[in-house]
C-alpha cells in the first residue's frame, strides 16, 4: 500500500480510469471503489447495486453510489456476470469511506473477457502516477 | 453510456462556487440530464475566498484552492469547458452562443438555463485609472499577479477600500512584511458588515498590527507614467510598490440584460423563490442574482460564497424538473484579521435604520474563558433588536475567538424570529476553560431588556 498525496492505493489490484478497482481471485474478480473516489464523494449514504446474476459491461454504469453532495455512476472495469454483492456495503454505505479496498468491495464478478480487458486496466505502477496527477 | 436522445440539457454558464453547485443539484435530481457547465477562466470549481490566503502564505499554492478536480466533473458526468466565454443567450430559441480557447464559435441548446456570471471588481473613474499596475482580486489570475508582485520585492501597498478583500489582503501584505496603506472613503472600516462602534475595535486592531488606515479620504488620482507609482487621497500623496484596488464588486449582468431578462432593484439579476428569473426556464444565481432579505424582504445582492451555494443548490434542482425553494438571505459573515474575528448576521443598526426600523441595541464585552482561567480572549457581542415586536433582527461580534458559532446561533434565533426577552432566558453552555456562565449573547439580550423598560 501507497499513499499518493494522501490517496491509499494498494498493489496487486487493476485500475480504471472511472475510480474502480479490481481483485482478480482465481477465476473471479472482486470489484470496488478507489479511496480517490470515495474522498471526492465524501460520506456515502446510498449505494444502488445490481443484483446477482446480472450482466455488466466494461466501462458501462452497473449502480450508483450517492453523498450527501454528489452522485455518481459505478462504472464497471471489466465484463461478465455478478455472481455476488455485498450486502454488509449496500445496507451500510459507510465501509465504502472507511474502508474503500477491504470491507467496502461492491461486486464479484465472473469475467467473460478477462484477459484482454485487463489490458485496458492500469497497473498498480500506472495508478499511482494516474493519481500522481488527479489533484486532490 | 449510451446517447439519451430525450435527456434534458441543463446549461450552466459559470463554474465556480454557484455554478459548480448547481450543476451537482441538477445532477442528484436528474441521472441521465445532459449537464455543461462553460467558463471564461482556465481552472473551474475553486475557491475565491481562500485567494488572500495564499498571497499571506497560510495556503502553500493556488492549487491547492480547487475545491472540485476534474475527476468530480467526470464522476458526476458535468460537462465541462473551460476557456469557454459565453457571448449571447437567445431566450426565444434556448441557445447560448459561446466562443471556445481556439476562436471557435459554438450554439448550446438548453433545456433549463443557469446563469452563474458571478461579479467583477468595480473601480469608480477616478482619474489615471488606465495606468497599468493597478491591481485587484478577484480571481486565480489576479492573485498569481499579486503574488508575483509581492514576490518581485515590492516593500509597500496601498489598499482601496475598507471591505473584506481589502482588510484580508492588507493582513496578508503586512505578513508578508509589506508596509500597508489603507484608504476609505467612508468613516470607518467593514462599512457594509459592522456598526461603527463595532468596526472601530477591529481597526485599532488592525493599527496595533502596523496597518495604516486612512478613513475619510477618497481616491481622487492615480499618479505616474504608464504605470502607477501613487495616488492622491485626500489632498496627500501616498506612493507604494503596490496598488490593490478593493472598491468593492458589482454583479456581472451584461450577458442577461443583453438577452433581455430583468435586473432587480438591488442592479441583480431578479429571481423568485425557485431561483428562476422573469423568463421561464432561467434561472440566476451567485454574485450575479438577487434574493429577499429576511427581515426587509427587500431584494440583495449579498455576494457571499455562502449564499452562493445556497442559490445554487435550489436553482440546480429546479432546473432539473424538482422542487425547491430558497428562504432568503441574512448575509451572515465572518472574517479573521491577525488574532481578531468579526462577524455579523441580519442588520447592523445602520443598515435598521436605512431600511426605516427602528431599533433597540445592546452590546456586552466578555471573555472567550472564565476571567480568572489563563488565555482568555476578549469578545464583544452587539445585539439589534426591532423595537415594537423585540426579535432580534441582527447580531455582530468582534473578538479573539468563538465568533463564529455564536453568528451561527444568532443566525438561527433570527430565523426562528426569536425574542430578545427568550433570548435573555436561553440556556447556554459553560466551563471555566471555555465560557462565562452567562454567555456574552444572554447579558446583551439581558441590557437591551432593561433599555426596552
């Protein structure tokens, strides 16, 4: 784990451009939002999450995750199918700013595309010069 | 994501603390709106207030004043141009004509406007005022100009007005180890924010710190060549390094009264209680747009960053297709100057007075601590008290703490239409290390009660 001008951000995940990460365990990912995300959005109160078995798309909107100030789409950073969601992050919100990479994972996916959509994901090494320059 | 071909088009043009507010509103009311927010400026959704401490050197950068980054803009799918000036509105048709960095001329359709033009800094014509080097502040520019001035080795400043910017710039000079003039026209410094009795302590205040402040002269010259080297106030010459003019700022409504939608009396963009002006599906907000005073219910232009976003959030949400309305403005304010805050909110006594109330005050000096408990502070509190009915209709305060939170409770005693005589019997907290047993808010209350006998 490395903090970039106070974003955590952890090695061994893949990066999107739209503030995801992603866990690849076996033949199934793990998907969440970045602390970078959750600092802009601040103390999230609702997150609007697909249910299993639906189908998501890289880089298409999957939920919405909503702050007091903001709302934001959850986009997806790779294709497949759900197969489970966290319910603990859905019915309290706050592990989402608490604990962004951990307590507050969002989705597990089984990945249709994994292997080339991977490519289309940055590294830990590009995420943190990506947040390098996002500005706080 | 995939076009939505019947997706409103919500339009903001500006995009700082109102327009950014807006667009956010509109956002959490509508998922699929298309929502653009255009700006003149090259950095978008930062924080004027914070200018002045950056050229005192409280805050290490300009950069560090953006409140809402680009990834914001992204995660909230906002559209955003900046270097993007807005040229023409045309309400008929619902297109705003705006001219990008390349020269490039574009037409944006709207579906529900919001225009967030904010102010400009005025400078009265006096003569010499073409010169170069007069310098004000307004934006991130003029305080990268500032800045850079200090920085080049400039030794003294003269300072035009006795308003928040300029008080906060003189103290940021003086930290910088500038030598500071200050020059008013009117009487006494903070003319819009304090009763004289008020203002006077900041400025001896102010004066302790090495300000010098000239109140009762007016600006008549600007001195020097092409450049500006002094000015003539009053009859005297001052010369300086660095000339800030701080005159004060007026809305910037050309874009609106060119499209043909009605200023109120304040010169404002007049609104209604949803933020909307007189022409449908428009709305106003910001330093540019008026809003009802709560005691006077006379239309202000308050030019706060609070109230700012307090015009933005409800425009934002109605120009989405929701429902909001804003109450109307106290202008509640505080400012800290060196080891001294002030704030006011509602009226000040002058300002009662104009409005032809009249009005009882009461003002108690105190302690921010128990007398005997080390490192207690002076705070001074000033009540105004509408005579017939006895609410309080405005508070100020002058101390060296504790200044802000007691505005704030005022503030919501004057929209819950608080008596002075309830206010007298309030309950308020206390520790030797944080309070008097009675609160300063109390015994002023308490005064005002023995002067209404």
């Amino acid at each position: 784990m490395v903090k970039v001008e106070n974003f955590e951000v952890p090695e061994g995940l893949y990066y999107s451009n739209d503030f995801s990460w992603v866990k690849v365990e076996g033949d199934k990912v793990r998907m969440g939002i970045t602390d970078y995300a959750q600092k802009q959005l601040r103390e999230i109160v609702y997150a609007e999450l697909p249910e299993a078995g639906t189908e998501v798309k890289q880089n298409e909107p999957y939920g919405t995750l909503e702050s007091v100030k903001a709302v934001s789409d959850l986009v997806a950073a790779v294709s497949g199918t759900v197969e489970e969601v966290n319910a603990e992050a859905q019915s309290q919100p706050e592990l989402l700013n608490e604990d962004p990479y951990v307590k507050g994972w969002l989705v597990i996916v089984k990945p249709t595309n994994l292997q080339a959509e991977l490519a289309n994901l940055m590294d830990f090494d590009k995420a943190v010069e990506w947040h390098k320059n996002q500005g706080k | 994501m995939k076009e939505n071909l019947m997706a409103k088009r919500i339009l903001v043009i500006g995009a700082n603390a109102a327009g950014v507010e807006a667009a956010s509103a509109a956002r959490k009311k509508d998922r699929t709106a298309e929502i653009t927010l255009v700006t003149q400026e090259k950095t978008a959704g930062y924080s004027r207030c914070g200018l002045p401490f950056v050229i005192g050197g409280q805050i290490p950068s300009f950069k560090d004043l953006i409140v809402y980054p680009s990834a914001y803009f992204q995660m909230l799918k906002l559209n955003l141009k900046t270097k993007t000036k807005a040229t023409a509105i045309n309400t008929e048709e619902k297109v705003v004509t705006v001219i990008d960095k390349s020269g490039a001329t574009e037409s944006l359709q709207y579906d529900s406007l919001v225009i967030a033009t904010g102010a400009d800094a005025f400078m009265p014509p006096i003569k010499g005022r073409e010169k170069q080097g007069i310098l004000s502040l307004r934006n991130l520019e003029d305080g990268e100009k500032i800045l850079e001035a200090v920085q080049n080795g400039a030794k003294s400043a003269v300072i035009m007005g006795a308003g928040l910017i300029g008080l906060e710039t003189g103290v940021a000079f003086i930290e910088r180890g500038l030598k500071v003039t200050l020059v008013e026209m009117l009487p006494q410094i903070l003319p819009a924010m304090l009763d004289a009795d008020m203002a006077k302590l900041v400025q001896e205040h102010l004066q302790e710190k090495g300000m010098c402040i000239l109140t009762e002269k007016r600006v008549e010259e600007f001195l020097g060549g092409d450049k500006v080297t002094g000015i003539m106030a009053g009859g005297e010459k001052i010369e300086a390094d660095l000339f800030l003019s701080a005159f004060g700022v007026r809305a910037n409504t050309k874009l609106a009264v060119d499209a043909g939608i009605p200023l109120g009396e304040s010169r404002a963009i007049k609104t209604n209680g949803k933020m909307e002006t007189d022409v449908k599906d428009v709305y106003a907000v910001g330093d540019c747009a008026e809003a009802p005073n709560l005691i006077t219910h006379k239309a202000v232009c308050a030019q706060l960053g609070t109230i700012a976003v307090r015009h933005g959030k409800v425009a934002g949400a109605n120009a989405a297709g929701a429902y909001s309305q804003f109450p109307g403005v106290l202008a509640s304010a505080v400012t800290r100057l060196f080891e001294t805050e002030a704030g006011v909110t509602g009226l000040t006594a002058v300002a009662a007075k104009r409005a032809g109330i009249e009005v009882v005050t009461g003002a108690i000096s105190s302690k921010t601590k128990a007398d005997y408990y080390p490192g207690a502070l002076p705070v001074k509190v000033k009540l105004v008290v509408e005579k017939e009915s006895q609410r309080i209709i405005g508070a100020q305060i002058v101390g060296g703490a504790e200044v802000t939170q007691r505005i704030n409770a005022l503030s919501f005693a004057i929209q819950k239409s608080m008596t002075v005589r309830e206010l007298a019997k309030a309950d308020t907290a206390y520790a030797p290390p944080l309070n008097e047993t009675w609160d300063p808010m109390v015994l002023a209350a308490e005064m005002i009660l023995m002067r209404l006998r």
